[in-house]
C-alpha cells in the first residue's frame, strides 16, 4: 500500500511517497517512491513579522496543488498534510490553511510541538535499535527542536523548545530556551544510564553525509565539532561551493550542527546515529495504522 506526508515546516516543505509492507512479527517496512523538498521558507516571514507574508501564503499553496497532482500521479489514496512550528505562530495561518483547502484540495493539520514530537517517535517504534539502552532523539526543524527521551523501546517523555535554525538565523531564539533545555536534559540524564544520541533532520543528514562514514556507523563528537568549525569558518558561497550544498541549506547548516553540539555536550554523549528518518516518516507510520485498523474494522 502507497502512503504519501506532506511535511509543511519553517524552512523547507516536502511530499514524501512510501510503499509500505510488512515484516516479520508484523513489523511494518517503508520504501521511499519519491520525495520532493521546496525551500519556501516560512519561518522567515512569521519569526519577524507574526504572520506568513502574501508571496509566501501564494507559493505555499502553489506548492499544495503541485504536490496534490503528484500525488494524484502516483495513484495516493491515504495522505497526511502537518504544519510545524512556524504555522503554528503564525496569526494568519487559518486563512492560509483555507485557501489551500480551497484552491488545492488539500486538508493541512497544525500540529502541535508534542504531535510533532509523538509522531518522530514513531520512527522509533519500526526501528531496530537496543532496548537496552537509553537514546535520545534530537530533531532539529527550522522553528523547533523536538527532544525526546527513549527508554526500552518506549516514549518516556518528550519536549518542544523554540530552537530552530532559522530562529537562529534571525536571532529570534527566545531569552532563557537555552537554560530550559539544559535543566530538561539534566532531569533525564543518569550515570547508571548513559544517553545516546539520535539526531534527525534534513541537517543531520548532511551532517553524515559530509563525516564520510558509513550510514550506520555513528558519528563522534570529535568529527561534529571538526565540521562546524569547518562549516562556519566559511562564508555562504565558499560553504555551498566547498560542501556542495543547496543555498537554503547552507545558510542553516551551521546553527543546525550547533544544536546537536550543544545538546549532545549536554547530555555528555560521545556520538551521534543518524537513521536518516524524520517527521515525514513518522507520518506515513501512523498513516500506515490508520489504514490498517480501517481494514479491521
């Protein structure tokens, strides 16, 4: 069965289409179909402004309808439209949420930073990772960083916090977020059980892409900080040229890598495993249940 997520954060909008099967012991397995990413960067407008400007209210919808007629291509059924953080701030976002129902025949739901969070998590539930251990999940988006703790296969809690990485890019970082996430992290930290760190993001991957190790190989803390320094050391057009990166990307990559420093020093962890998965994953994980308890019912 295909299944289509439509992720509509602060720096970026994505369609992912999967393919999702099952396992063994009834475990679900998805297979990316395609997946199409636009840099409308709505954190821009609303951070400053309090409101989604009306060039990027028009391209947003623009890019509704382009990815309803994707959709539509590639014969989807089952689909989920979520805004994060800048949609959620945004004083116009129900006006903008109407248009596009109107005009694209799309259904956008805002979430909230803990559906955000509960539904990341949901990449967790198919996953293979030790039970045994404690992990911590770290998403970085361009309005919010979701935290969430991961205890033997289980959510144990989670938290939101306004640490974006266009946040940063415009110095709208609340006063006091940082010393929230400090005494969040210190609450769940624990000497008898270590945290490890599991970042996830569009910057995380390219982060691991640009560490030149194997996709399942972590990655240090030691080569983290060697490549922000790296990364910041350059200005906009060395850093695309040098990383060949996207000019979106690269305007955010080093307040990104600076997020999952700070909390992984934090948290006193040595290295960082990036499963490549995100919010768009997690979508088409509760989508996949959805659709399994309507064929139930």
């Amino acid at each position: 069965m295909k299944f289509a997520a439509i992720d509509i954060g602060s720096n970026a909008v994505r369609l992912l289409i999967c393919r999702v099967t099952e396992k063994k012991k009834g475990k679900p397995k998805s297979q990316k179909l395609a997946y199409y990413r636009v840099p409308i960067r709505l954190g821009t407008d609303v951070f400053a402004t309090g409101e989604i400007s009306k060039k990027r209210g028009h391209d947003l919808t623009k890019a509704m309808r382009a990815f309803w007629y994707l959709m539509d291509i590639h014969g989807i059924e089952w689909f989920k439209a979520n805004a994060t953080s800048a949609m959620r701030e945004a004083s116009n976002a129900k006006d903008i949420v109407k248009r596009i129902r109107k005009q694209a025949n799309v259904k956008v739901d805002i979430i909230s930073g803990q559906e955000e969070a509960d539904l990341i998590f949901g990449n967790f539930e198919s996953a293979d990772f030790d039970t045994g251990m404690d992990y911590l999940y770290i998403d970085v988006g361009g309005g919010s960083t979701e935290l969430t703790l991961i205890r033997e296969g289980k959510r144990i809690k989670g938290k939101s916090f306004k640490l974006g990485t266009v946040r940063a890019l415009q110095q709208q970082i609340p006063d006091g977020e940082w010393d929230a996430v400090q005494a969040y992290i210190g609450e769940l930290r624990s000497e008898k059980r270590p945290l490890y760190i599991i970042g996830t993001g569009g910057n995380a991957n390219r982060l691991q892409r640009l560490s030149l190790l194997p996709r399942q190989e972590a990655i240090p803390l030691s080569t983290l900080e060697a490549l922000f320094g790296q990364l910041a050391s350059k200005s906009l057009e060395d850093r695309i040229a040098a990383f060949h990166l996207k000019p979106d990307r690269a305007e955010v990559i080093v307040h990104a890598t600076d997020i999952y420093l700070k909390v992984m020093q934090m948290a006193q962890a040595t290295h960082m495993l990036v499963p490549k998965v995100g919010l768009a994953d997690g979508m088409i994980q509760a989508l996949y249940k959805e659709w399994k308890a309507s064929e139930k019912a």
